[in-house]
C-alpha cells in the first residue's frame, strides 16, 4: 500500500488535472463528499447533532465546504466558521463556498482574533467538529490566532473530524508544528501520508480513511512514491511454501554470535526466534563459560565454545573460531548480549569487514559500531541493521529527539549512505532499503515494550534470510511477523505482560495464517 509525501500527492493532483484533465473542482467534490460519507457512518445520528466547520480559506478549507453542503442537504444543522474574510477565498474552494448561501448554510467570517473573541460563546453550542484550516502544506509552526483556534477547538473536549490531516500536523513527519487539532478521525485523500503512520501523528489522526478521489493510476506510476505500508497482502507475496520434500539442509544453517555473562536470555531468544522463523539449523556461538545454560535453554539449537576474554565476554581470540564456523552457513547474526569491552568491539568490526556471508547485526553489535560506521562501506555481504532509536542516534551521532523527529528521513538516510538495510524499531518500525524505498510497518502495539522483543527479531530475520528468501523479504517478514504474533498475544492475554518468548511461540501461527488467507 502506498504511502505518499505532501509534495507526493501534490505532484499527483497537478497532474491529474494538467495532464489527464480531470478539473480540480472535481478533485475536490470527490474529496468532500467522501469525506462526509465516512463522517456520516461514524455518526449515524448527525441529523441530531449540530456541526461546526473550522475552514481555511485554501484547498482544505473547500474539502469543508463540501462537506457542509453535504451535511446540509441532509438536513443537518451545519454551520461554517470561515478563518478569513470570505472575499479572499479564490479558486475552487470559492467555487464551493459560494454554494452555501443558496441553500442557507450559514458562514462565519473569523478574520483574526479580535473576531474570533467575539464568536467563542456561539461556536460552545456546536456538538460536532470538522477540521478543515490546514492542509497537507503545512511546515512552519502555526502561530497567530490559528494556533489560538486550534487550541480552543481541543479544549471543548468533543468529536473532531479531521479533513486530509488534522491542523497543524506535518503530513511527512507525523509531528506536530506547534500545535495540532487532536481528532477523533481523520478522512484523506488519494493515499494515506507517511505522517499519518508516524507517533504522534497516528494517534493525532487516530481512525483512518482513505478516500479515492480519482487520481489516475499512470499518474501514481509516473510520481512513483518511494514509501509503502506494510500489510498482510504485501508480505503474502514474500512467503513461499515449502517443497514437500524439503529437509534441513535446504532450508539453511545460521551462524548466530552472541551472548556473554548476565544476558544469556538475549543469545538464547535471538536463536530459538530464528527456529521458529523456519531456519533448518542454528548453531549458537557464544563465550565458553556460559555454554552450560545456552545449552539447558535451547535443546533444539547447537551451540558452539568460543574463547573468551576477562569479564567471560568475546574478543579477537574468538575471530579465527568464528571464521572457520562459517563454513556452510548462509547467513551470521551478531550482537544480542554481546557486550561493549574494547577487545569485542574490534572483533564485531573486523566481521563485518571480513565476512562474505549476509549479516544481521544488533543490540551491542550496533552499539560497538558507533563512531565506526564508515567500515560499513567496506562491507562486501548485504548487512540488516536493527536498531532502536537510542543505538540509532548512537550510530547517526545525533539525538534520540532527532531520530525521533523524522523517523523516516534517518532511516533512509542511513541506508542511501552506508548501502545496508535498517530497521528502526519503535511504534509503526521503518525499514529502509539502499535504493531509497522505504515501509512501515502496520502491526505491534505497546505490549512489545519488554525485554527481549529485539532479539527476537533479530532472530526472525536472519531464520528468513537463511532460508534463502531476498534480503528485504526477510525484513519485512521478520517485522510484520514480529507484530502479528504480539498482537495476538494482546488480544489473548492482555494489552501488556506478555512476554518475547511469548512471541516466539506464536510465530509458527502466523506464517501459517499468512499461507491460508
């Protein structure tokens, strides 16, 4: 599924209407009166309601007015309170505010805050919101009196219904630019935008609808977005169901490095995780001394004794073991418990350099890469890098606040520059390919936020690329898998405490729903 930028679907508009010649008054007549449909199934009483219509004066402000002539000719009580004096509304959305007044719509003119002081007490008895100041245009923090009327619509604490995106919030980023309209649900157009499955964003827009306004699909082809939702019909078509005589050794053996004394649990997740996910064989190396409880934990994974250093941790005495391991694996999977010693962090980075087989790198494996990621270019196998936003700053040399803020613009950055495939998880986890395309992921919920959730994808995603599917396959199913099968743990057991192993367990259900529907 497509998700589209703001100059995105203002390229695709434009050409809809230049190029294919479809007017933009009937871009916006489909825009509006989709709208007022959805509006209308989520209020089934809105004939007893009395709606209030916050418009700008642009192209959002005309999705409004639309939808108020809609409304109207339901015999609803629908009211426009127009930020502007109505003489300077131009354009279509002139077009369509001039058809209220034969049919009795009454508009508001609001033209600064002066007027709005005086209008506050009549716009209380309204019961019913729709948002139409802002559009998707929208980059600098609001300020003046708009920012004052989006602060008072929030107050009144009732329904709003946003109009393509809420007020205020950036249509890319997900933020808010200052302030923003809070709603109860939100209908756009064309195509959802990567704002509206971006926190906060996704939760300032809360339900979603898309509404086909008739955007031609050569024009999507020709403007060609480069960001997609993840779904189940988008992963389907990376399953591929087994020969019926397939047997272990073709579906790969994976080299998992991991582990040291006190985080055990990650080493044993990360491996058990890649079972789970399918993979034929997983031989667990990990430091000598804690190989006594890997092998109690995990009985169906082979473990493998590597030399450690002072503390029980991995160093450079462990390379040429590890080297030679490699031999008949298809894939090494490093980091999940490792920790940062001086000695491993030159061991995890001289195996990046040196081994020719895909690479899943995580936790402290990323970590021992901060300040390092030039190596990364020097990397001759595909390397998956799995991230949260703490080791992403770590590794951008920026803040968790930055990383935060774009989401998406750091993944991708990241994965132009150094060519590897990223994983930032979190709320909505963006995967980032070296050619610029980008996905969100649409499944998880906040019960993921325990130990443990990223060593077992970690392990998801190195079980799929040893099974020999394509490296942004095994990506996307690692982390849409790892979403599904915790969403059903919530809906099972609870919104949160269930647990990663939890996780692991119901793997297996998910592949199968995925093969059957």
């Amino acid at each position: 599924m497509y998700l589209v930028t703001a100059n995105e679907m203002q390229a695709m508009d434009r050409r809809t209407i230049e190029t294919f010649g479809l007017p933009g008054r009937i871009l916006m007549e489909n825009a509006g009166r989709g709208a007022a449909a959805f509006l209308i199934e989520l209020f089934p009483d809105i004939a007893a309601r009395r709606v209030g219509v916050i418009a700008g004066r642009g192209n959002n402000g005309g999705d409004g007015y639309v939808i108020a002539r809609c409304l109207s000719q339901r015999n609803v009580d629908v009211t426009v309170f127009l930020l502007s004096e109505r003489a300077r509304v131009t354009g279509d959305a002139a077009a369509n505010l001039n058809l209220l007044s034969p049919l009795g719509v009454p508009v508001v003119e609001i033209p600064n805050l002066e007027a709005f002081d005086t209008v506050r007490a009549s716009m209380r008895d309204r019961d019913l919101w729709v948002d139409a100041i802002l559009g998707t245009g929208l980059r600098s923090e609001v300020r003046g009196y708009f920012r004052e009327v989006i602060d008072f619509i929030n107050s009144l604490g009732l329904p709003v219904f946003a109009v393509d995106v809420p007020s205020g919030l950036n249509a890319d980023t997900g933020q808010p630019c200052g302030t923003c309209i809070r709603a109860h649900a939100t209908a756009t157009f064309g195509f959802a935008k990567t704002g509206h499955f971006q926190f906060p964003g996704t939760a300032l827009s809360a339900k979603l609808r898309v509404v086909d306004i008739g955007i031609p699909p050569h024009v999507v082809e020709e403007v060609a977005p480069r960001q997609f939702l993840l779904t189940d019909r988008d992963v389907q078509n990376d399953v591929n169901r087994r020969p019926p005589d397939s047997h272990k050794g073709h579906t790969g053996h994976l080299l998992l490095v991991a582990g040291a004394p006190g985080k055990t649990g990650a080493a044993a997740m990360a491996a058990m995780a890649a079972m789970r996910a399918g993979a034929g064989l997983v031989t667990l190396a990990a430091p000598s001394g804690i190989n006594p409880i890997l092998a109690s934990r995990v009985l169906e994974v082979m473990t493998a004794l590597l030399p450690e250093i002072e503390g029980g941790r991995l160093g450079m005495s462990a390379f040429e073991p590890i080297r030679l391991l490699l031999a008949g694996k298809r894939c090494l999977a490093i980091g999940p418990g490792l920790g940062q010693a001086p000695d491993t962090r030159e061991l995890l980075q001289r195996l990046v350099v040196e081994s020719r087989l895909p690479l899943v790198i995580d936790a402290d494996g990323l970590n021992n890469l901060a300040g390092a990621t030039a190596i990364l270019k020097e990397s001759a196998a595909p390397v998956v890098m799995t991230p949260h936003p703490g080791e992403m700053a770590r590794l951008a040399e920026t803040t968790v606040a930055a990383v935060q803020t774009d989401r998406i613009a750091c993944a991708r950055e990241f994965a132009r520059t150094f060519k590897v495939h990223l994983v930032l998880k979190g709320a909505h986890t963006v995967i980032a390919h070296p050619d610029g395309f980008t996905f969100i992921n649409s499944t998880g919920n906040s019960g993921m936020a325990s130990g443990g959730m990223g060593d077992v994808l970690t392990g998801l995603i190195a079980g799929f690329i040893t099974q020999g599917f394509p490296i942004a396959a095994a990506c996307h199913l690692g982390v849409y898998l790892h979403g599904a099968a915790a969403d059903r743990q919530a809906k099972r057991k609870g919104a949160w405490g269930y647990l990663a192993s939890d996780v692991i367990a119901g793997i297996p259900s998910e592949i199968r729903r995925l093969l059957v529907s």
